[in-house]
C-alpha cells in the first residue's frame, strides 16, 4: 500500500490545544460494525458490556523538554548558540538519547547549561538525533529535571502555543505511574476517578501494561511503500498477572479493548497465537498495517490520528480502510477535536 491511501484533508481549526473538561466530557465517536454514533466518554459504562476488560497503559510522561544554551570553546573564546533538546530514551551509563533543534548546531564535545544547575555534554551526534552525558543521575537528576524541563507536547501543539503549568496536569493519564514516556498514551486522557468507579461498578475491568512512548511517534513516514517504513523500538512490558486477566476475560466471552494504539502495540506484541498471550519485557518495533492478523484485540479506544502516519495504517488495519476513511469523514463534518488533547473514538470492528 502507498502513503497516500493514508492521507486526508484536516481543518486546522480542529486540532485541540487544550482537553475537554471535566475529561470524560470528551465526545466519542462510536464505531460498531458498519454503524456510526456521536456519543461522549462519560458513557462508556453504557456503550462497554460486563465481563469487558479495558487495557491501559501505566506510563508516565516526563518533562523531556529542555531549553538549553549550547557553549563550543574556539580559538576564539566562547561560542553560544540557543538549542531545545527533547530526550527520547535512556542510552547506556546513565546517557540519553536525543532530538536537538537545531541539531546542526551540536558537535561531539559541545556544553549545554541548561536551568537548576543541569548540564550536558554532547558525547555522540548522528543523523537525527544525538547522546548526551548530564552532569546529575539518579534522583538529583529527576529532581532538577522536574524544575528545568517541559511537558514534550507534540508538534501540532507546540507550534501553536508554548507548554505551561497546566500541561503538567493535562498531558499526564490518570493511569500514569511508571516515568519513561516522552509522549502521552492520550486516549487515557479521557478517563478520571469518577468514571473509572462507575466502569468497575458495571462490571467493566482494567488491566495493566507498560509500553513507555517514545518520540518515534512523532516522526513522519518518509517512504511512498509503507512496508520500507521501520519503526523506532520502544520498552514495554506484560506481567504474568495481566497476561493471566486478558486470557480469562477471553475464556469467559469478553472483549478485551486496549486504550490507546500503545497498548494496542504491546498486547499484540506479546500475543503468543489467536487467544494467547504471556508476560513480556522488551522492546517493540511492531508496525500493524492492513492486513494485520489481531490476536488478543477485540476493539480499540482511541483519538483520530494524523494523515499519512502509522496510527492511522494500525486503524486502518482494526477496521479495514474504506470503513475508516467514512469514519474520519464523519468526524470532521461533526467536526470532532483533533489529535493528542482532542475527542475520542471507540472502534469495534464486528
């Protein structure tokens, strides 16, 4: 298939900067079977059945986004350059791995000082990204990188407005628990304390996993044939106790819906045959396109996703390409909110 089958028209006055409040005052696009309903998030106990398992991902965002002043010694003096750094992922002895605007002007030795006595030194530099060696690890770290650093909000929101304090709360899931992500399992946005008690009282579970969102999710497709596409890995991990609920809820007749493509990713990942799943640790480059095979998946709950980008190949997939491109048409006639802080969608393909 080509990039193109992927692609269609958004107005830009769609895209949400800021959630619904309260959350689960989110619209909610409903798609069963052929069928399509305008319904909102606070009526997921109505729409759900008992004996349903909701899968939710427990990662938590971190404030990956730093301002930094770049110092290079010359013969000259000192040369300083502004940069904004946005970490990805843990690298060996304590590094990060990260994207850098501009990362042209970063070389292997550079210094970047950035707020509450945070430093850098730039060991690596590739072709997208670099390695960075802080002068902190461990708490200390954590601690000044709380104060220093900013929520990552994606791209589509940053361009229109700066991250505040508010972002703090907002681009963070109820859920959220183990820190690693540098992007939100944003479907999980939706829910709060209230709606997720009026869940469990209907007879609605929740099981866990981990998949720590990294900033692949971020990066364009940049090949005409989908399948010369890899994506970048990311950690997730299953325990033996979720593994145990999804099989369960799938012997006893219910549908296990994960919310968010990352849980989608990491359930399918560590799905062992049709049914079948067990405990896993690692990391996937899973890329689910049409003609993907679901193995533990019954449905997915989830926002509308960019043209052209792998979450709408993995949605394609679930409900098979025309069915999606009459979903998302009626989204942005009912013009439905966009993207990361945008309405929600509850798709069951059968």
């Amino acid at each position: 298939m080509k990039l193109s089958d992927f692609d269609f028209d958004l107005p830009e006055d769609l895209i949400a900067t800021r959630p619904a409040r309260p959350r689960p005052a989110a619209r909610l696009l409903l798609a069963q079977g052929d069928g399509i309903e305008d319904r909102h998030v606070h009526e997921l106990p109505q729409i759900l059945r008992p004996g349903d398992l909701l899968v939710i991902n427990t990662t938590r965002v971190i404030p990956a986004r730093l301002a930094g002043q770049r110092l290079r010694q010359t013969e000259q003096g000192s040369v300083s350059a502004k940069v904004e750094i946005t970490l990805t992922e843990p690298a060996p002895d304590g590094q990060w791995r990260a994207l850098a605007r501009p990362l042209r002007k970063l070389a292997i030795g550079d210094r970047i000082d950035f707020s509450a006595d945070l430093r850098a030194e730039v060991t690596e530099r590739m072709t997208e990204d670099a390695v960075l060696r802080f002068n902190l690890d461990g708490a200390d770290f954590d601690a000044a990188l709380d104060v220093a650093g900013q929520m990552p909000l994606p791209p589509y929101i940053a361009g229109r407005r700066a991250a505040d304090a508010q972002d703090r709360d907002d681009y963070q899931t109820v859920f959220a628990r183990d820190p690693g992500a540098v992007a939100a399992p944003t479907a999980s946005l939706h829910f709060d304390d209230a709606l997720i008690a009026a869940l469990k009282a209907r007879g609605i579970g929740f099981a866990e996993v981990t998949l720590h969102v990294g900033a692949g999710t971020f990066l364009p497709v940049k090949t005409d044939d989908i399948r010369a596409h890899r994506m970048h890995a990311e950690w997730g991990q299953i325990s033996a106790d979720t593994a145990r609920q999804i099989m369960a809820v799938k012997a006893a007749g219910g549908r296990v819906i994960p919310v968010g493509t990352t849980a989608m990713r990491v359930i399918e990942t560590a799905a062992t045959a049709p049914g079948q799943i067990g405990a896993w640790t690692g990391k996937t480059d899973i890329f689910i396109t049409p003609g993907f095979r679901f193995q533990v998946a019954d449905g997915l709950m989830t926002n509308f996703h960019l043209p052209k980008s792998t979450l709408m190949m993995l949605v394609s997939a679930l409900m098979g390409c025309a069915r999606i491109r009459r979903i998302y048409a009626h989204a942005i006639a009912r013009r439905y909110r966009f993207f990361s802080y945008g309405d929600g969608s509850l798709l069951l393909p059968d």
